[in-house]
C-alpha cells in the first residue's frame, strides 16, 4: 500500500502529534509499505497537497484542534481522499467532550457530572452557562458566578479542563473555592484563542482504566497507576511516571460491563477503525469521562499495549487499520 500519514498541525499537541506521526510511519515501512510522512502546519495544508490523491490511504496522526475534532476528516472527505479512522461526525462529537457526554447520559452510560462554561477573558462574558450550552447574550458571567453554580451543582474536589482538549493540556483538579479561581484561569490560559470552552467535572476518585476498541473488537482493558498524584501530562509522557496492568485487575462482571459501554459509545458516535475510551472506577461504580478517536499511537501507548496482551503487534496494529479502508471490508463486531 502507498500511505500517507499526516502530522503535526497548530495543536497544543503538536508534539505528540509528532511522535505518534514518527512511530506509525515506522511501522508502516518496517512491514513493507510505501510510506509518506507528512508534516503539516495546519489542516488547511492538505489542500494544496496533491501527493495525497495519489496515495491509496491516509492515516491521519493529528492530536488536538482541528486535526482531531472533524475539520480535517471534513476536507480529505471533499477532497476523495480515503483516510483511516472516525470521520467527521464521530470525531467532531468526540472531540467536544461536553456532546460526548450528553450521547453517554441519553444512552445510560455512567459518567461524571458536568457543567460547560464558554469564557470570553477579555469581556468576561459567557457564550454558555452549562447545562443547555447555549449562548446568553449580554449576561454578564463572573467568575464568582461559576465558582457558586460549580460549588453548588458538582460539589468539592472537581477537575477543570479545556473541553475540546486532549492529552490532558491544562488538566487542574481544584479541593476547594480558594484554589478554584487560580486554577481556572489556569486552564483558561491553556486554550486557543480569546475565547475558552471549559469543562468543570465532579472529581471521581479511585482508579483510572482505558478501553480499546479496534476494528469493531474489545481489546483489554487497562489500568494506569501513576506513581503520584493523577494521571497529567506529566504522567502520560514521562517514562516510568505511571504503572499499567493489562488486563486490568477488575472482577467480573464489572470488567465486562466497561468494556461492554465502551464499545456501545463507539457504536452510538459512529466512529471507525480505532477509539480509547477512559474511565474512573470508584469501588464498584464506573464513570465513563470520554472517547479518543485519535488516541496516541506511538508503541508504548495505551492501545497499543492492550492490542500486544491479546498477540497484536503494533506494527500489524496500523497496518490493518490501513487495509480496513483499502480492502472497503465490514468491521467485526
């Protein structure tokens, strides 16, 4: 196969954009393959690239902004150009996490309480207070003013994050009002743009467990241990900062009741070929927080590794979600 794999973009995620990029077409070549890396500045580049017409897929390795959330799905879309992965709607509603989650509370999917607040910082005006995301125009909202709906509604600790973000950029979780005003600007400085979309998110304690879905197929479940504190950026992408077990150590029929919604939320946001989902155990009780469609591939990533516990290497990994486009074949279920 000839396949491009894009790259890179204007993302807070960039470089891990980068890396996923580099191991995949690595993998590609190792097996064979007749690989074109393509580094691109924004998503708008692919336009004026024709090199991707001749090409029989593209595997797009973008993290973040308009890489992930169905803009450039959207355009290799118009331009014909088969690609690898969820398209536009499943990545675009996946990539808004807030959506994400009224999809999983209509389905009856557990997952963690919410509100939405869109933060103009230089107005200090709100397109949105959660709950409907619809905009209010001239009502003036004051941090005071979400710091009490999130007190009152959600209730100490909570985790505040961009709600289109991944790779946990800009991730806080806050214990009380005095930290809440410091960390919310915190988050607020981590968006693009002037104006920020916020997720606040009732804290789940306990354990943190990932779920792949590839090719219609549960892999196992994982569970990652940081050494300390929560599993951040930090703990993401600094070796030996975080433990995994795999399968993780969850009796059944819990395990499978996870793993079960795991792949229904894949199913119900129409996504394709390859998704992570992430959840909080707390006891007995799960939550499910949200889903990747580009999770992180590079090969000690956490699909990756629950697709090595079942005997799939990471290099037939990408290669037969390439051939899943190429061949035009139906998904296993």
């Amino acid at each position: 196969m000839k396949i491009a794999v894009l790259m890179g973009g204007n993302s807070s995620e960039r470089e891990i954009s980068l890396r996923t990029g580099r191991a995949v077409a690595a993998a590609l070549q190792r097996s064979g393959h007749q690989v074109l890396p393509v580094e691109i500045p924004d998503v708008r580049a692919v336009l004026t690239d024709d090199r991707l017409a001749r090409q029989d897929v593209v595997f797009p390795a973008l993290h973040g902004g308009q890489g992930e959330d169905g803009h450039l799905q959207a355009l290799l879309d118009v331009l014909g150009v088969p690609y690898a992965l969820s398209g536009p709607l499943a990545a675009g509603l996946a990539m808004n996490k807030a959506a994400a989650k009224r999809v999983m509370r209509g389905a009856g999917i557990p997952t963690a309480d919410w509100l939405r607040v869109i933060w103009d910082d230089g107005a200090a005006r709100a397109g949105a207070v959660t709950g409907n995301d619809g905009r209010l125009p001239g009502k003036v909202l004051t941090l005071d003013h979400v710091l009490e709906r999130a007190a009152d509604e959600l209730a100490f600790p909570l985790v505040i994050k961009l709600n289109r973000g991944g790779s946990s950029v800009g991730v806080r979780v806050v214990g009380d009002r005095e930290g809440f005003p410091e960390a919310f600007r915190a988050v607020v400085a981590a968006g693009e743009g002037s104006v920020a979309d916020i997720l606040i998110e009732r804290y789940i304690p306990g354990r943190e467990v990932t779920a792949a879905i590839f090719l219609g197929r549960r892999l196992p479940l994982v569970e990652i241990r940081p050494r300390e504190g929560f599993y951040d950026f930090d703990h993401k992408y600094t070796s030996g900062a975080s433990e995994y077990l795999v399968p993780a150590p969850i009796h059944s029929p819990l395990y499978e009741e996870m793993a079960a919604d795991a792949l229904r939320l894949f199913d119900l946001l129409c996504c394709k070929g390859l998704a992570r989902v992430d959840f909080r155990l707390d006891g007995d009780k799960y939550y499910c927080l949200e889903i990747n469609t580009i999770p992180g591939m590079t090969e000690t990533s956490l699909v990756p590794m629950a697709a090595e516990a079942v005997g799939i290497g990471f290099a037939d990994l990408v290669v037969d979600l390439c051939r899943a486009v190429v061949g035009g074949g139906a998904e296993e279920k």
